[in-house]
C-alpha cells in the first residue's frame, strides 16, 4: 500500500486579476469542484503581479487529479501556464 504525504502546493500566477480568479472559482463550482477531493486548505493573496496560491493538500495525486479540471478552467480565462511548486509537508500545525 502507498502511504500518501500531505503537500504543500505554490503557484504563483502573474496577470491573474482577483476579477478573473473568482471568475476560476466560479467554473470550478460549476464543474462539481465546489470542495475538490483531498484539498485540505486553501489560500489565493492578490500581489503585485498577479496572484499567489498556497494550497495544502492530502498527496499530490489529489492535486494532480483536480488538475485536470483546474487546467482547461484556467487555459479559458487565459492565465499563464505556471508549473506549480510541490513541497512534501513535514509538520502541520493548526490552531484552533
């Protein structure tokens, strides 16, 4: 049996407007992807350049797989293409 490790999961996507993200997010609901399966946290901060996402999630395979969703959603709305940083997590700490 595979034990999965929970991920940290970076992207940072320049150009994304927080008009367009929620425009994202909204598809995502429409595709069923309201709660996506193994996403344990998620976190979208407007920067500068665009905007930056930190997820945790329950294995990369998770990811990978709403992946296939997030994909043509975001190739839809024109967001760059950015390869995502995938961290293993070593200690979670949440506070109550």
């Amino acid at each position: 049996m595979k034990i999965m490790k929970k991920v940290l999961i970076r992207m940072e996507l320049p150009g994304m407007t927080s008009k367009i993200y929620d425009e994202v997010w909204e598809d995502l609901r429409k595709a069923g992807q309201a709660t996506p399966k193994g996403l344990i946290h998620h976190i979208g901060v407007p920067t500068e350049n665009g905007i930056l996402v930190n997820d945790v999630w329950e294995s990369a395979e998770h990811f990978n797989e709403f992946g296939k969703t997030l994909m043509p959603i975001m190739e839809k709305h024109n967001v760059p293409q950015v390869k995502p940083t995938i961290l293993p997590i070593h200690y979670q700490y949440i506070a109550k």
